[in-house]
C-alpha cells in the first residue's frame, strides 16, 4: 500500500436472528473508528444488525482454494469432530 491510499477493511455483521458474524462486504477508512462508522452507514442502513467487525484486509491469511483436499481431507477420516450421530437434549438450545 502507498502512502496516499486509504487502508481496506472487512466488515462482518451479526444479524439479529443469527449467532454468528457474516462477512458481508468491505470499506475504505483511514481507520477502525471511521471503518466502524462507515460499515454502519453501509451495510446496516435497515437495523438489521446487533454488533459489527470490522477487520484490516492486509491482516487476513486465507487458504488456497487449490490446497483443499491437504487442508480438508484429513478431518473426514475423524468422525469424532462431526458427531451428527449424537442426540442434542432441547434443554442445550443452539449449538
């Protein structure tokens, strides 16, 4: 990034029936005030959110879409960390 630009950020959104954050565009702003304010503006003009993140974009690592059967194989040989197998008592609410 040059001197003169003005840094981009990730901005995520928790709806207000959701339990996560969903990444739902990106801003310009010199910085994580200003990139607040303007996700804000932006992405929640209707009320529809309850909490905002907003994240440098230089500050995200992502995988390679190439690299999927290294990264993603390995955990379909361990059924244990998907146990869609198990009842989930109504008491426990969302999981």
């Amino acid at each position: 990034m040059t001197k003169n630009q003005i840094p981009l950020w990730e901005v995520f959104i928790r709806p207000r029936n959701g339990l996560a954050h969903k990444h739902c565009g990106s801003v310009h702003a010199a910085d994580e005030v200003m990139a607040l304010q303007a996700a804000r503006d932006v992405y929640t003009r209707r009320g529809e959110g309850t909490s905002i993140w907003v994240v440098p974009s230089a500050a995200i690592t992502a995988s390679d879409p190439e690299n999927k059967d290294e990264n993603f194989e390995p955990a379909l040989t361990k059924v244990y960390r998907h146990p869609t197998f198990y009842e989930i008592p109504d008491e426990v609410g969302h999981m």
